[in-house]
C-alpha cells in the first residue's frame, strides 16, 4: 500500500455502511461511503427501528431529529394459540429501557437522517450512485477499490488503510475476497405488500399497536401497522410462488381476507404487481475479514425476517467496527488482529439471533409439511397468560439484543 493511502472506504450505503460512516468520520478518520443507487427509496426494506437504536440515535444527539420521521409504535407481539386465543409473547413496554417500543419507520427516511448527519462531518464523504467494482490488492492485501459513477460514467480507483464490505447479503466484495459462507436450510420464503388501511368511504381501519401474525389455509400473514396502512407479509414454503401465482389473485385476495377480515375491503384491489418476494437466507461467514477488508450487517450475517432484527443487528456492528477500529486508522496501526476482534466481539450476538430464529423456522416448517397454521401450543400460551412478566424475555431478546452497542464517547453529542 502506498504511504498516502489513509482513511477507511465503505461500500454500501445501508444501515451498517451509514452507521459506520458517521461514527469513524466523528472519531476523525477520513471516511468514504460508496452508494451504487440514487437514493435510499427503496421498498420492502427492514423498517424496524429498536429501543438500542434509538438509545443510540439519542447519545448520538439525532433523536429529535428522528422523532420528525413519521413512524408508528409497536408495543407487543401477540400470536394466535391453539385454544383460540391470542397471547403476548414479547411486551416492549415491560422492557427497563428509555425507549420501551418499537419505532416502524421508512428505511430510506433513517438512512436520510444518518447521512445528513454524516455530512456535517469534515471528513465523511458520501458518492451515491457509485458503485465499486471490484477490489485492490497488493501482497495479499487489500488496498482500495475500483469504482464507476453511473451518473458522470467516472471510473477510478480510491485506496485506503480499510475497507469495510456493508453491501448487503448478496455482497459482491465478499464475493471477490472469497470469505467462505455457512448456510442455514429455510423453508420458507416471504410475499411482502401493502394493504391500505383506509375504507372506500374515507374511514380509517383501526389496526392497533401490536404485531399479531394470522394464520389462513395453511399459510402464516404478518401484519406490520404502518398508520395509513398496513405492511403485509405472507409466508409460502419455499418455491411455492409459482403455484401461489398460478391459482390467481382471486384465491390470493381471499387468503389474506379470511386472515384479515377487518381489511377485506381494501384486500379486493391487491394486485401481484403489488407483490414483492424475498427470498429468505440465513447464513453467516465463517470468517468476516481478509487483510485489509472487513464485512458487517447482512455482508457478515443474512438474518431472517423472524424478528425484525436485521437492521438492529446491522446498526450494531456498525457501531462496534467503528468504536474498534477508529484508533487503529487515526494511527495507521490497522491489523488483522483488530479485524479479527470485531468478529469476536460481533459473531456472538449474530449466532444467538440466528440459532432463535432457527427455532422458529424448524416450527413453521413443521406446520407446513403438515398443512396446519403455526400456533402457540396451549400449555405455553397457559404459562404465558399467567406470567405476563415473561414476555419481557423474548422482547429483550428481540428489542435490545444479545449485544447492544454503545455510542463510543467520541461520537456522542
């Protein structure tokens, strides 16, 4: 590497990349954030926004700032059981935290926020539109990127002591430094849209403050309260969309209107152009870093929606690689050793998660093989009526973390 490399590069302009991003330019690393796209609208994206992160935004002094983003609180999740009842399996309001909810916020509205943040630093550097294609290496290290501006038709190269992979879980810079994967079999896969909230006559559907999963004809709906409207999720076994598509919107339509009746009249002008897929991965690197690069967020660890923890997660490890790491850069005293650290410190709250998340998956895919709706068996949602101080556990799991995160005292304001 050349002695004028210096700094920190970022590719990927999610979560991890942003939060990264800001917290090493205030340490006083210069910092540059490579975004391909144009912006941050982007649907179908994680929008929860967890007590952690929000205890974060607060130490970094851009709470009241998010607190202009519109959002809706989640308060609890309740989940059908086999009696016929429904039982609260996580109460965020139990949780001992300044912020006992969950905030449902557009992505592209927090990403909004932590950019604009980022850019009040002299030394951040935001390229949107920019998309890094391939690696610099020398002697076995990498030293930089390649990049092209979509927009200008600029291509160039940049070097620089670190480069952070924040990429997402199809992460091209993973790729192109061959860090081997660990998949996770799942069975299912995700339809996400949206269902207005809204009557025909201009009334507003009341749908609560809480996440209750529904479950109709054999298939499980997640219904998100979004205000003005709902964010729908319906899980389908794995590589069932075709048939799905093949039995037609009219059998679609009444699916997600017998697992939501109060939402029929809206239900009737879903359209499977309204239809997004996810196809749902669980895996993680065996090892996060190679010389001079290191992955975190989804590059590191693809999370299952189950949760709603991907972004809480992907914030985390932003947070950590960059309380970590900023000394290292200010002095030019970057090692694989530091690297090797933040995967210490951060791959054990992602096992956690993941092996939760497994648990459930091996649930619903149970309930699939046999054709019957995931429900909570009655002997547990019994233990859970009569303990309600339980479902602090699964919220604290869900909405804090295994590993919360910090802002390092550098970067508070």
């Amino acid at each position: 590497m050349s002695d004028a490399a210096s700094g920190c590069i970022v590719v990927g302009g999610g979560p991890a990349g942003m939060i990264a991003g800001l917290l090493l330019a205030r340490a006083g690393v210069e910092t540059t954030v490579y975004e391909k796209h144009v912006d941050f609208l982007r649907d179908f994206r994680g929008d929860t926004i967890h007590p952690s992160t929000q205890l974060l935004l607060d130490q970094l002094g851009l709470i009241d700032a998010f607190r202009r983003i519109p959002y809706s609180r989640l308060d609890a999740v309740r989940v059908p059981a086999a009696d016929g009842t429904t039982v609260t399996v996580a109460d965020f309001r139990r949780l001992r935290h300044p912020y006992p909810f969950i905030a449902i916020a557009p992505q592209w509205d927090f990403l909004d926020l932590l950019a604009d943040a980022a850019r009040a630093e002299p030394l951040f550097r935001l390229r949107m539109q920019t998309e890094v294609t391939g690696l610099l290496q020398r002697g076995g290290r990498v030293t930089g990127v390649r990049f092209a501006d979509r927009a200008t038709g600029e291509e160039g190269e940049q070097e620089a002591l670190l480069t952070i992979a924040a990429d997402g879980r199809e992460s091209a810079m993973r790729r192109l430094a061959a860090l081997p994967m660990k998949e996770h079999v799942v069975p299912f896969d995700v339809l996400w849209f949206r269902i207005p909230a809204m009557r025909s006559d201009g009334s507003r559907i009341d749908v609560g403050r809480s996440l209750t999963p529904r479950g109709a004809g054999g298939r499980l709906f997640i219904l998100i309260p979004r205000g003005d409207y709902v964010q729908a999720a319906m899980l389908i076994p794995k590589g069932d969309e075709r048939a799905l598509r093949t039995a037609g919107i009219d059998a679609f339509r009444a699916a997600v209107m017998e697992a939501a009746p109060e939402l029929a009249e809206p239900a009737c002008t879903l359209r499977f152009d309204d239809v997004r897929v996810l196809d749902v991965r669980l895996n993680r690197a065996r090892r996060w870093w190679t010389r001079g690069l290191l992955c975190i967020g989804d590059a590191a660890h693809a999370m299952s929606p189950v949760g709603g923890v991907g972004v809480n997660l992907a914030v985390q490890d932003g947070v950590a690689a960059a309380a970590m790491l900023a000394g290292p850069l200010r002095t030019r005293r970057m090692s694989d050793a530091r690297l090797a650290a933040v995967q210490r410190r951060r791959a054990l709250p992602a096992r956690i998660t993941q092996a939760a998340q497994r648990v459930v998956h091996a649930g619903i895919g149970r309930a699939f093989a046999a054709g019957w709706t995931p429900l909570v068996p009655t002997r547990i949602s019994r233990v859970l009526r009569a303990m309600p101080q339980l479902s602090a556990i699964p919220a604290r799991l869900v909405g804090v973390g295994a590993r919360p995160e910090p802002a390092p005292d550098f970067a508070r304001r």
